[in-house]
C-alpha cells in the first residue's frame, strides 16, 4: 500500500500481508537504530513533549522537547513514515523478490493514479499472462502498458471506488454472507453500502 494513514493496523492484518511502500503513520521507530517506539507511548509522549502549534490542546507544552529512543536514547523517534528522498522500507524490496513474478496470477491495482514510483513499476513485474484488474474511478496507466478494451488479453477495468467494485465481486464469489458477519469493523460508509446490497442480494 502507498496509504500512510495506519488505518490498516486495527484491522489486526499480519505485517506479512501488507507492505507500507511509504511508511505509516500506524508505527513509530528510531531513525536512529530502527528500534520500533510502543505506539501508545508515542502517543503520549507526543501529547506531552511537542508542542500544539495550532492551540487547540491547552495541556501542550509551550515548547518542543525531543522523544527519546528507548533503547539507544537519541532524538530520532517518529512515525514510520518515508520522508522526501528517504529509503524506501527494506521488506517492499524484499516482498517483491519474494513474490514477483512467479506467485501473482492476479494483481488487483486499487485507488491510485500510478504516477508515484517506484511503486507503479510493480505492474510490469508480473508474468506476461498474469491478470491485472485496475479498481478506480478513472483509467489509469496507459504510459505504464495497461491497455483496456475489448481488445485486451490481461488488463480489466473495473471502474468505481473501492467500497462499490469489491461489494459487486463479494456478491460474485458468494462473499456477502461473510463481509456482513464483519460489518461492524467497516467504516460508517463502507457498513451502509454494504448492508444496502445484502438487502437487495438477500
């Protein structure tokens, strides 16, 4: 995923299935050392050493203070993040040796513009006859070799936002009974799209 927001950590899903290309906002580490920093203490430590340079929290200090590594005690605590002209991390290197291009028979490419790389370039490291389905609400990376159409042998578009495209393919393979059974984790608007369906599906 190229999303920073962590909001994928709640959701509980093994590290070994997503690869925060970009970093995330859902961990915190030492620049330093690379020690991972407990996220809640972060949380806190945030809350009490930096300062709230939008004066909405009266209990921020006046001044900034650096967070500390636990372990190696420099200041380079802060979220996962890859910052401009930074190391992309390790593991989106290694998950492509790993997985590419021999273990992808479908790659699902969902809600970007493929202009960031080197993550668009992942599009042409899968086999020739690997399937490529583009989810978005507009054609995207024709510069990359997608090409759609009824010409087209591997490359689908499936035009809509995420919510609307993967409800249609639950409701195709069968899955609605079990993303219902989930509702209560989804966002507010993902929930209501769903149970709209599953009273239209049912």
């Amino acid at each position: 995923t190229q999303n920073i927001d962590g909001l994928d950590y709640p959701l509980e899903i093994s590290d070994e299935k997503i690869v925060p290309v970009h970093g995330t906002l859902g961990k915190a580490a030492c620049e330093f050392c690379d020690t991972e920093y407990p996220m809640e203490q972060f949380r806190q430590a945030v809350a009490s050493n930096i300062r709230d340079i939008y004066t909405t929290d009266s209990k921020a200090p006046e001044k900034s203070t650096h967070i500390l590594c636990l372990k190696c005690k420099k200041p380079g605590v802060k979220p996962t993040t890859v910052l401009f002209g930074g190391s992309l991390p390790s593991a989106f290197f290694d998950s492509q040796k790993e997985d590419f291009p021999d273990s992808v028979d479908i790659l699902f490419v969902v809600g970007t513009s493929l202009v960031v790389s080197p993550a668009n370039y992942i599009v042409n490291q899968v086999k020739d006859d690997c399937l490529r389905v583009v989810v978005n609400r507009e054609a995207v990376g024709a510069d990359l070799g997608i090409q759609y159409g009824e010409d087209s042998v591997r490359d689908v578009f499936a035009k809509g936002t995420c919510d609307e495209v993967f409800l249609q393919l639950a409701v195709k393979l069968g899955w609605l009974e079990d993303l219902v059974a989930h509702a209560e984790e989804m966002a507010p608007e993902s929930r209501e799209l769903l149970m709209k369906l599953y009273e239209i599906e049912k």
